[in-house]
C-alpha cells in the first residue's frame, strides 16, 4: 500500500515537474543589455547638479513574454540596492501598465507616458532616471523588477513610493521577473 501511494505521488510530482517545465516563465529582457552586464552611459541619469550624473537619462529598452495567468496589469519597480545602505534608491517607479502593454522602447519611460501611471523616485518624479553612481566605486547592480498583478491598470493613484506601491500590491501579485544591469561611473 505504502509503495503505491509513493508511487503515485512520484507520478503526480512528475506531471507537475513536466508541465512547469514545458511551461514558458515569465520573462522580462532588454535588446539593449544581457542581464548582469553593463548599461550604456547614455542610460546613466543627468542632472547638472550632480556630477556623479554623467549620461543622457535615455532608459534601456524593455519587453516581456509569458505573463502568467489572470494579468490584468504590470508594475515596474527599478532599484539600486547598493546605495544609500539597505534601503537602496528608486530610479523607477511605474504601474498601472496595461496587460496588453509588452514592452517599453529605449527613451520611451524617460518622460512621462500614458502607457503607465508614474510614481515617485530619487527624483522625486514618475518616469526614468538612470544611475548616477559616485565615481572610484565599484558597479552598481540596476534590478528592473517587472510585477504581473491582477489589479484593473487604472486602480492605483499617480505618485506612490515604492513601499505605498508593495503595500497596494500586496495579495495582488501573479508572477514576477527582474533583469539587472549594471553601471560604473566611468569618471
């Protein structure tokens, strides 16, 4: 008794190893960038106040495949996890992307979109801005983090933070991806 209730478990396990095998995962890519490699120094924030600000703020292309079931809306968040200690800095904060919206070209979220709802970064505004990494470091990792939720694209007001945004997502997340790039200050 006992070995055939093994066995079917086995089997059952097997089932489920093959179908999410065969499955596609949800991804999340750049035609501009492999994930863990460098970002250009175009994709690097400008702010003529901050000289570690010394590219273009011209954001990365973007694009996702497979979103997982029951998508109704996206939600970016892009952090440097490396600056400022533990808490990191948001160069990124978007949601509201509808599920019919598959990609970002370069530039695209460099200025606000109706293709998103904006909320608040390092900035303190709702579109890109790329990394401004202090020079004689070493590189910083960029995590483009793409949530799948379940949320209607119009749900959420403009202007969240990052934590006001996780808390609003909470319990409303379906899947998610990320991609890193990353960026030394060349001076």
């Amino acid at each position: 008794m006992k070995i055939r209730c093994f066995l079917a478990a086995a089997a059952a396990a097997l089932l489920v190893s093959t179908a999410a095998q065969a499955a596609d995962p949800f991804t999340v890519s750049s035609s501009a960038f492999k994930n863990g490699t460098m970002l250009a120094k175009k994709n690097a924030g400008n702010n003529k106040q901050n000289p570690n600000c010394v590219g273009d703020n011209i954001s990365p292309p973007l694009s996702w495949a497979n979103p997982p079931a029951g998508t109704t809306s996206y939600a970016v968040i892009m952090i440097d996890p490396e600056a400022r200690g533990a808490q990191g800095v948001d160069h990124w904060i978007a949601y509201g992307i509808p599920a019919s919206v598959t990609s970002f070209a370069e530039g695209e979220v460099s200025k606000p979109s109706d293709k998103y709802v904006g909320g608040k970064n390092v900035a303190n505004v709702g579109n890109y801005f790329g990394p401004c990494t202090p020079p004689n470091t070493s590189p910083h990792h960029y995590v483009f983090m793409l949530l799948a939720t379940d949320l209607d694209p119009k749900a959420l007001p403009p202007g969240l933070s990052r934590t006001e945004l996780i808390e609003k997502l909470n319990g409303h997340v379906k899947g998610s991806s990320s991609i890193v790039g990353l960026f030394k200050n060349p001076l």
